[in-house]
C-alpha cells in the first residue's frame, strides 16, 4: 500500500470499533447499529399502515441478526393489505414486543476466518415450509458464535415432498445457496436432526427416483462431516425452517443445470462426429481424425485403475489406502460387483452370465474387429448387443460406435447422402438468366442424336434445335441464332461442365461479354430449370409421333410444334404461359378461329393500321404488370419450395464448411445409373480438401498430392473418420506417464 492516499475526514484508525453502512464492527464481530436500536425501542404504537411500513422498513435493515424474522413480523405485515382492516390487537402487540425483544437481544455476527483450523458449522433442517439454516464457527474458547442466518421458502410442489425427501432436498438448497460462504472452508461440519441422511448419501444407487440421485451428487461435491443432531438441541434451523413466507417473498425453483456444468468439466459423452485439420504432408499411416466421443482420458485411466484395485482386492483381499472412510465404503460396495473365476475378473450381471472384464487395449481391439469385420460389417446396435452379453469395459458402448464409424469398408459403401441447402434465384427481367443444357435422345434418320435447350429463369420460355453433334460449333450456332439474335445478350449463362461448353461457345460468350455460370459434375439441382423440362419434352415427343403414326426416329419433325406446346402451357406457379409473359398476349389457336372465342373479339377485316395499333396498345399495356407479378409469385413459390425442401431433408442437408487439410470422402455419383453399380463403392477417397471456392465448391487431392481433376460440390462430399480408438490413447498416455516417473511403492495395506 505504500504510496496510497486517503481523505482524513473518511478515515478510522485505532477505533475499538467502527460503523460500517450500518454495522457496528468491533472485536465481537458485527452488531446491529446502536442508533437504530434505540429507535426501534423507542417506538409507540402503530397507528396506521404508513407507520406500519416505516417501522418494518428499518427492522429489515437488521434482519441479518434476527432469526426466523419473516414469522415475526407476518402479523403486522398484514396491517398493510388492501382488502384487510387495520386493528391494532394483542397479536399485533405481541409482535411489536417480540420485535424489540429479538433486536435488542441480536448476538454479534462473527465472520468466518478461513485461515483458521476451527470447524465451521452448517446448522440445516428442513419443513414444508421453509429450509432453515445458520452458518457458525467455533471461537477460540470453544462457543459456537454464528456468521449468518438465513432460509430458503419451499414452493408448493416443494412442500409436498416427502419428509425424507424434504429433509435431503434441504440439505442439497442449503449447500448452494451458501457455497460462496464454505467454499474454501479447512474444515466443514453439517448438522441435521435426520440420521437417515447418511444412508440416503452412502448408497445412493439404492435411490429409485432420478431427483434424488441428482441431489446427492451435488451434495457430494463439497467436502464435509455430516454429524447428527438430536431435534432437541436443534431448535435455530428448526425455527427458521417453519416460517411462512413474508409479504412479496416468493420461492425460488432450483435450477440443478449446474450439476450438469460441472459434470462436463470431467466427461462429455458425446456421440457426434468432430473433425480435424490435418497437414497434407504427413505420410498417410498417420492421418487421423478425433475419436467419435470425446471421453476424459483421466476419467478411462481412473476407472481402469479402479478395476484393477477391485481384481487385486478380490485375489488378497488387500484394500487399497483411501483419504477417508466413506471413499473405502464406497470402494467396497463396488467390489462386491465383481468376482474372480479362474484367474479372471468377471462382472456379476443379475441373472445373466457374469461378463468377462477386458482391460487390455489389444485384446480390445481384437474382440471389436471379431464383432465387426469377421460377423458381417454389421451396424452398431448389433455388435454392441453381441458383445454387451459378454464383455465389460469402461466405455464399451463408445468404443464400439467409434470403431463402427470408423471402419473405411463401411465409410466407402455408406447410403448416407447430404443435401446442401438450396440458392434461391429471384429474377425480375426476362432473360436476366438463361439456362442452357443438351438432352441425348435416339437417333433420328436425319442423324440427330440430340435436343439443345435454353430456358429462361422467370418466363420459363425455352428454346430447342435437334443436334447432329454435341460440339461447341453447334451450340455456338444455336445460342447466336435461337438465343441472341431473337431477345438479346442475357446478364447470366448458366451450363454444365460438358466438352461442349468450351472451345468456341466460350469464346462466343466471352466477345458478347456474357458471364458464364458452370455447375459442378453431377450436381443436377443447380441446373434445374432446364432439366426439369427435359421429362416433359422427351415425354411430349414420344406421345406426339405415336399419336401421327410416326416411327421415333422422326422425333425431330414433332419437335417445333412440341417447344411451341410447351410456350403456350400455363405454369401452375404463375398462373401465366411463358407465351403470354414474354407477348404479352394470349395466343391464338386455330380452335380460336374456327370456334370465334373471345380471343378473336376486336379483330375484323379491313380493320385500318391505326385501329390495329390502338388494339394492339391495350393487349400490350397489361404485359409490365403481369410480368411483375409473375416475378412475385415465382419468388414466393421457390422460397416456399425451399422451405419444403429443409424441412424434408433436415437430417441430410450438409451445414459443414470442411477447412483445409481435413479428410473427406467423394460420393461416386458417376455410378448412380449404371446398371453393375451394386457391387461397387459409393464413395472414392479418402481425399485431402485442398481450399474451397467462392461458390462454396471444393478442391480435393489424393494422399499422394495428386489433385482431383474436377471441383466437388458440398453435397458429394462426407467427412472420413480415422479410427483411433480412445482407449489405445490413454494406453499410450499412462505408458508415457510411467516412462517418465519413478517407481513408487504400493499402495496397498493389509485389511483389517
């Protein structure tokens, strides 16, 4: 403190005692303020709510050092509802006494000194309605001087409980609630008037209900001797434990999600899959990923270390040495689980056979490729029943998932797909985005082999040309022809990755200065628009030369009067023909004619130039709006289609974005459509994720550095799990730990 400054006429030295914010502090400890207390003593009879609420105003300042002040005060605490008459009575009197009484009698508070060996004493009991407590140290000439009081309100569903229940629900409130005041205590002792507390705390698995095994195990985390107390001499927590609550005072719900906290420090049970980012240039024999589960490795030590102190207990009957007795108990409870059988450990299993204890990581390791690669490749639920029935291990169940999750032949022949969610395209122009694509179709006898379609996002207006050639010279011809020289350059192309994208159609789009769009292989949805139309118009051709009588091999005589069929199709999502979006009219069929249907109202013979422009001019004065609308509805349709299409696949879709140097798989869509796929793999790999686009897709490469020749979408990939069990970890971990310690003698004592 050297340097300090302070304001002298702040400042107290050498006082034998000091008010501090209302509390006499003197060698006694900390005692209510003298000034207050004579007036509380010099008080006169209340007369009226206000004096009522003045007087317990400055009593509750002193609270600290009353017990069980919410009782005493309940009856002038009525005086005060709105719905009751103020009657000044011998119960409010005696209250009024009872409240100077305790004030002036109030013992001083002594802080506790955490530095001192002296026990601190956590005096608990518990009713329906309240827990009570107080929390005292034992001075040097051995009196019991208190710290604080205090107690916890019981809810309704609280007070229900039973007594035994209440009794360990209390105990379980009070250590809470006043940890911030024991932790760190030398010595704590916790007194209760309920000897079957002990039993509830020593054999806590013989509990049935999950509440009170949760209880337990937050008593548990604090370190105390729990000492019985007659109820006779018990009366201070007896007393507070029977208050009502106080006007406003509401119970508070126990929230354990703490316990939970504090639990995951030590141990995550965790089943999901991790990953990993590993350096491309370490050899491939040490490529690994995390375990499956993220088990402590202290915890797996420890319950390795307890087995065997079990199996060296059970062959000598040596007990291990153990801080206090209740650990021993608790050691020897667990031992009697257990029993050795021609030189094994066995795990006692109701009235199933015993199951054999396994604790080398070998042999481990063993028993789960016997279960695993030599019974079939089977699932997890099945090995882990076949080996539940005759092993035990800690962590077994873990251990099996994991080496099920593992196994490359199992990774490589997975069903298991994934979605990446869906980008919504909303355009408001027509031909703001084309999309471009080429459909194979049968011969013809002019040696057409296939159909190239381009189709606008909003409009939906598709343009079609049978191809003798799928090069990039015909489909060069067919966008300049059939795409810009009728509606002009779009803002975006979108096409697949095909050998005929490249060459001249690239050079095309590129002198017109058209951004070019190209999916990854195999990703059919980002080229949707278009491939969708491809069912309708291979459908609609067949149909169409079976209905002329025609051979298929003439399709592509049938295929104009097929594309104009398809223009003039009202959409369901729209409610408009891409005809009538892109002419801004309905067109006019020779039914229209022949049947005079409204379409034909207004036009006549010998209708002059103007009168045709006029009609014209009022057919063409709708098409912005309708347009506009289209473009709203087609914007809400897709999102809807996207919510849709979450919802149904919420279990597939891909959220993960792999970083560099992780391991993946590649799902082998090139063999989806084969007809001799069953017999091979379903995923190639494992791969190393070289970076990720822009667009989200990713370079991949061999373990050998050799790069995959073509990007891969999200949805192809899946994340390659190493195996790596936990428990040839912790192997590794003790044998490392004993490595560098020397050793040390045993542990172990004869038992008495």
């Amino acid at each position: 403190m050297a340097g300090a400054t302070f304001a002298s006429n702040k400042a107290q030295i050498c006082l034998p005692e000091v008010l501090i914010v209302g509390q006499l502090c003197n060698a006694q400890g900390r005692e209510p303020d003298r000034a207050k207390v004579s007036k509380v003593l010099d008080w006169p009879p209340l007369t009226n709510p206000t004096e009522v609420r003045r007087f317990l105003g400055l009593c509750g300042t002193m609270r600290v050092w009353i017990p069980n002040y919410s009782s005493l005060v309940k009856p002038l605490s009525e005086l005060y509802h709105k719905d009751k008459e103020f009657i000044w009575d011998e119960r409010r009197q005696t209250a009024f006494d009872q409240i100077k009484q305790a004030i002036t009698s109030a013992p001083a508070l002594m802080p506790i000194d955490y530095q001192s060996n002296r026990p601190v004493i956590l005096s608990v009991d518990s009713s329906q309605e309240a827990v009570g407590m107080i929390l005292s140290q034992i001075d040097d000439r051995g009196r019991k001087r208190p710290a604080r009081f205090g107690s916890i309100p019981m809810s309704e569903r609280e007070s229900r409980y039973s007594q035994p229940k209440l009794e360990l629900f209390g105990l379980y409130r009070a250590l809470r609630h006043w940890r911030l005041f024991i932790i760190g205590v030398k010595r704590l002792i916790v007194e209760v008037d309920a000897k079957y507390i002990k039993g509830m705390l020593n054999d806590p698995d013989l509990q049935p209900n999950a509440a009170i095994n949760r209880w337990i195990q937050g008593i548990l985390l604090f370190t105390f001797e729990l000492v019985h107390v007659p109820a006779k001499n018990h009366k201070g927590p007896d007393a507070l434990s029977r208050r009502t609550l106080a006007e406003g005072e509401k119970a508070v719900s126990d929230d354990d999600s703490w316990l939970d906290g504090i639990a995951l420090l030590t141990f995550f049970p965790s089943l999901k899959t991790t990953k990993n980012p590993i350096d491309p240039d370490r050899p491939t024999t040490n490529l690994q990923v995390p375990i499956t589960s993220s088990l402590s490795f202290a915890t797996r030590i420890a319950q390795e270390e307890m087995l065997k102190d079990i199996e060296h207990f059970l062959r000598t009957l040596e007990t291990p040495r153990f801080p206090d007795l209740q650990k021993k108990r608790r050691f020897l409870a667990k031992a009697t689980d257990f029993i050795v059988k021609e030189e094994k450990l066995f795990k006692r299993n109701g009235n199933r056979p015993p199951l054999l204890v396994i604790f080398t990581p070998e042999r481990k390791l063993s028993i789960l490729r016997q279960a695993h690669e030599e019974l079939g490749h089977r699932g997890f639920q099945a090995v882990y029943e076949i080996l539940r029935h005759r092993f035990f291990w800690p962590h077994m169940r873990a251990d099996v998932h994991h080496h099920v999750q593992s196994c490359h032949e199992c990774q490589v022949r997975s069903l298991k797909r994934t979605e990446i969610p869906l980008t919504i395209s909303t355009p408001i122009k027509l031909f703001s985005k084309i999309y471009v694509d080429i459909m194979h179709m049968p011969t013809s006898i002019d040696k057409k082999v296939c159909i190239v379609a381009a189709r606008d996002d909003l409009s939906g207006v598709c343009e079609v040309k049978a191809l003798s050639n799928k090069t990039a010279e015909e489909l060069r011809v067919f966008f300049w022809e059939q795409i810009y020289c009728r509606y002009g350059a779009p803002e975006h192309v979108i096409t697949d990755n095909g050998s005929e994208i490249k060459g001249v159609f690239k050079v095309l789009l590129k002198r017109l200065g058209i951004p070019h769009i190209k999916i990854t292989p195999y990703n059919h949805h980002a080229n949707g628009v278009v491939e969708r139309g491809h069912f309708t118009i291979r459908e609609s051709l067949v149909k169409a030369c079976q209905t002329a009588g025609i051979p298929i091999n003439r399709w592509p005589e049938k295929l104009a009067e097929v594309a104009f069929a398809d223009r003039i199709t009202i959409s369901r999502t729209t409610g408009f023909s891409p005809y009538q979006l892109l002419h801004g009219t309905d067109p006019l069929l020779p039914l229209d004619l022949a049947e005079a249907t409204f379409l034909v109202e207004g036009f006549h013979a010998g209708m002059s130039h103007s009168e045709l422009v006029a009609l014209r001019t009022r057919q063409l004065s709708k098409h912005p709006d309708d347009v506009a609308r289209a473009a709203r509805i087609l914007k809400k349709a897709r999102f809807e289609s996207k919510e849709q299409f979450e919802k149904r696949f919420i279990h597939r879709l891909s959220r993960d974005t792999y970083e560099k140097g992780e391991i993946v798989l590649v799902r082998n869509t090139q063999i989806e459509m084969s007809h001799n796929r069953k017999h091979k793999v379903r995923y190639l790999g494992p791969f190393i994720v070289v970076s990720r686009s822009q667009n989200g897709y990713y370079w991949v490469k061999e373990m050998d550095g050799a790069l995959y020749k073509h990007k891969i979408a999200p949805s192809r990939l899946l994340p390659y799990i190493t195996r790596r069990h936990a428990f040839m970890k912790e192997n590794a971990e003790r044998h490392s730990s004993e490595s560098g310690s020397d050793d040390t003698d045993s542990s172990y004592s004869d038992s008495n």
